[in-house]
C-alpha cells in the first residue's frame, strides 16, 4: 500500500513537472522530495556497498545503537534501549563539556578513585574530554594473538583505551570479551619516565599518576563518564596488512559511563599520542569517513591518502588555540531553498567552529539558527506542526505523508562553496509522527559553534592534516 501510493505520489509529481515544467525545475534545485519511510531507522542491518577509497585501509563505520554494530543481533548482549530523549540530553552534556574546556570556566572537580587501592586522584571535569551517547563504532585488533575490539571513534578526543583485564577497580559490560594484557605476548607497561607518559597532560588534561614505576593516566568525559589504567604499548591491527607494533593506548582498570557495550574509544584527535599521529609514518596524517544515512545501515572510516577524485571540496583547516586538538572550520553562510540567509558575517566569526564526530546536532549561534529555523518553516508551512524533542524545536508530524517536500539546506564553509546536506542531515525522525530540523540554538553567540554528525551523514569527511583542509565529497557511503 505505502509503495503503491508512493509510485502514484511520484507519477502525479511527474506530471505536474510536465505540465509547469519551469517551476518544476527550480523546485527540484530548491527542495528535496523524499520517502517519510527514507528516514526511518529499519530493525535490520542493510549494509552500504560503497566501500572506501581505493589502495587505502578501510573499516566498516557502524552506529552503535543500531543493527549493524557488532554484536548487535545477539539477544544475550542487548544494550538498554536509549530513547531519543537520552542521546539528545547525552549531546547536550559533550557540547557542554566541549564549552568548557574552550573558556576558562572554574573546574567542577569530581573524585575519582584510581586504579591504586589506597589513592584518590581529583579529576578536573573542566580538562573532560568529550563522549556524546551518538557515536559511531569500529573494530580493530590488539595483542598477540589479536582480539577483536570494537571502538567507539572521536575525532574530539586523542587517547585510545580499552577495557583490560583484570579491571582492578571496575569495568562496565562489553559485548566482546575483554582484551586481556597477560593473554597478549607483545603487552608492555609504559614507565612514569618515558616521554609518553608525561605527554599526557596534553592529551587527557589531567596529571599522570604513577604505580610501580607503571604510568597510570586518567580521562573524564564529558557526562562524567570516565576511564582510568595503565598506559601501554601491544600490537594493534588496523587490517589483516596494516599492524602497528607499539601502539600507546590505555588499558583501562577502572572505566564507567557511556560507552554502551563498545570495547573503548579510539582517539582521533590532533594531540601527539592520538591514533592520527602514531600512525602518521603510514598514512600520512589523512584519513576519512562517511556515517550512513541511518542508524540501520553501515559507512566507512578509510586511513591513508588512497586515490579520491578532484570533486571532494576542501576547507582550511583551523586550529582553536584553547583547545588545539579539535578540527578548526570556518562557516561563512548558510543557505535555504535556494536562498542564502542574511546572517551578519561576525556571527560565524564571533565564536571558534569546530567539526566533531562525536556530536550528534549541529550547535549554531542563536541568531543563525534562528535565521535558520525561519526559513525552513516558511518552506514548511502545509505540514502539520508536532511537540518539540529535547533541544530539537521545529517539529512536524508526517504519519499522512508517504513522501515530503523539503526545503534543501545547504552550509557554505571557506573556500568550498556551498554544501547541500542530504535529507538525512536536515531531518531528526523519532517516528513519522515526530520528525524535527536537526539543528539547535547555543545559548551564547560566543558558544562554539559545531558541525555534528546527522549534517555530516552520506558525505565523506576527509581530514588532510598535511595539507591543513577538510573536505567533502557527496554520496561517500
Ligand atoms: C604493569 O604494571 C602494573 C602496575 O604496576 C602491574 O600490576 C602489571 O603486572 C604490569 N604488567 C606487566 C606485563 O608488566
């Protein structure tokens, strides 16, 4: 019945481009026209075909809420269902965090126990690094033999860690089974003297502490969500031909919070002991993803220069000086159905940009997104209005339509023109009857300004460090 009466929907369509062709044609340049059913998550995995760029290394990105995460179908490992509500309030705390460690703020101290019985460590939640509930997952191996570990990747923070047995203090539940130093031949302590260990202070913005001349380091995330343990060195496989032999990560002994049932976190900022610079000798500092278009399907995270085409469009890389290992953007406009908004260039310049991929909805300054959110309603006006969700404000109720008419939403960055989201990175579907703009307000004009992970769906993302730009290409997965 829905097909049917989509067909029908598409033919009428058709022909009333037939029969007023010119304003059909700029409708089609201003609008997208799409399925209701096209943004709804499906309970099955449906796996995307593009792969990643050629003679470059590749993993599968998927959602870790979704069926296509590892593990996902099996029913004894099912994670508590987050609603929407959760992983919104759950975006609202790592922008929050994010905020804070871009000012100067007074810390909110929280006491920690380290992974020393007898010892407390204070850890500044001000230095958190970031976590969000929407994020997305790959899966790597460490040690000899490897384990398969399946990790939570972040471009907003830098250390790698791991649950590690024996978690002498406490480890959430992880669907696979946890990595094992003593079962790993290649597994080394890092020392308290070494280099790494008093490097990171940069990476996780908080002291190193010291066990048996072992280094232990701390990270709190943003939602109090935090991992404690040995820093170290093993094996990790990136692919069956891409191994690093002495890859520094944590071993965490003591972890809680919001990782759902992934293995830890992989770091991919710009800080010297990210993943990024301890694999720079292979891939060059490059790498890219794209997050699929729903929770139910599967992108890509690809390391390494590989062949790409001339049509990514590229950006300067900026760097935000209070917070160097963020990925630093310039946005100069945004545009609606076509027309480009009348927002005062200082409002863009007003407030560092970063690009995150850890941070679900896009944050704007309140008048931008107020320019934002007006337009798009003028353009939706004929569709009924539904109760806001979180921080989502300009909702509609779709459950009568089988396709919509929506405005195009397009983001011009510095030096690479405008941008065209895909539907999936203009709308935030709860259901049919619950489908809201997928950007919020900061409450600040001077509140960073971040690029999420909904707008930045279908598109690959290519970070060239060397080159200091990010880029984009349409239709990455
Ligand atoms: C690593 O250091 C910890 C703490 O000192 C110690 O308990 C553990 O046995 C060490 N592991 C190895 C393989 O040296």
């Amino acid at each position: 019945m829905a097909t049917l009466s989509h067909h029908h929907g598409l033919r009428l369509f058709m022909l009333s481009c037939v029969l007023v062709g010119v304003l059909c044609k700029d409708l089609a340049e201003t609008h997208h026209t799409i399925e209701v059913s096209s943004l709804l998550p499906s309970a099955s995995c449906k796996p995307s075909a593009t792969k990643g760029a050629r003679k470059t290394s590749s993993l599968k990105v998927a959602h870790r809420h979704g069926p296509c995460a590892p593990g996902s179908q099996n029913p004894n490992s099912q994670a508590p269902q987050l609603t929407h509500d959760d992983i919104l309030r759950a975006d609202q705390s790592r922008v929050d965090s994010i905020n804070s460690r871009m000012t100067s703020k007074p810390p909110l101290v929280t006491r920690l126990d380290d992974v020393r019985e007898s010892k407390t460590t204070d850890i500044p939640s001000k230095s958190g690094r970031t976590v969000g509930s929407g994020n997305y997952v790959v899966t790597l191996g460490l040690g000899a033999p490897w384990k398969q570990m399946t990790l939570i990747f972040d471009t907003g923070s830098d250390l790698t860690w791991t649950q590690c047995k024996p978690c002498v203090k406490q480890c959430y539940q992880q669907r696979e089974p946890m990595y094992d130093s003593m079962a790993s031949a290649s597994y080394r302590n890092i020392s308290c003297t070494s280099d790494a260990c008093s490097h990171l202070t940069t990476t996780t913005g908080i002291d190193p502490d010291c066990s048996a001349s072992t280094c232990v380091y701390g990270i709190q995330y943003g939602d109090s969500s935090y991992s404690v343990g040995f820093l170290a060195k093993d094996k990790l496989r990136v692919t069956t031909t891409d191994t690093f032999d002495s890859f520094i990560f944590g071993c965490g002994q003591n972890n809680q919070g919001h990782f759902g049932q992934s293995a830890g976190l992989l770091g991919l900022g710009r800080d010297k002991l990210s993943f990024v610079e301890q694999s720079a000798a292979k891939y060059g500092r490059y790498f890219s993803y794209c997050l699929p278009s729903s929770l139910s399907s599967t992108g890509h995270l690809t390391f390494g220069k590989g062949s790409r085409g001339s049509n990514v469009k590229f950006t300067p890389l900026a760097t935000i000086k209070e917070a160097a290992s963020f990925y630093g953007i310039n946005i100069e406009g945004i545009n609606v159905g076509g027309r480009v908004l009348s927002i005062s260039a200082s409002t863009f310049s007003n407030a560092p940009a970063i690009i995150d991929s850890g941070t679900v909805i896009t944050r704007l300054p309140p008048t931008a997104y107020a320019a934002l959110k007006n337009a798009f309603k003028q353009g939706m006006s004929k569709y009924p209005k539904a109760p806001a969700l979180s921080i989502l404000d300009t909702c509609y109720d779709m459950s009568a339509y089988t396709t919509v008419s929506i405005p195009k939403v397009g983001f011009s960055f510095n030096g690479a023109g405008n941008i065209d989201l895909d539907p999936s990175g203009i709308l935030y579907a709860t259901d049919a009857s619950q489908i809201c703009l997928a950007f919020a307000s900061n409450s600040d004009d001077t509140d960073v300004i971040i690029y999420g992970n909904v707008q930045q769906q279908t598109f690959e993302v290519v970070y060239d460090i060397e080159a200091s730009r990010i880029g984009f290409l349409a239709k990455g997965c």
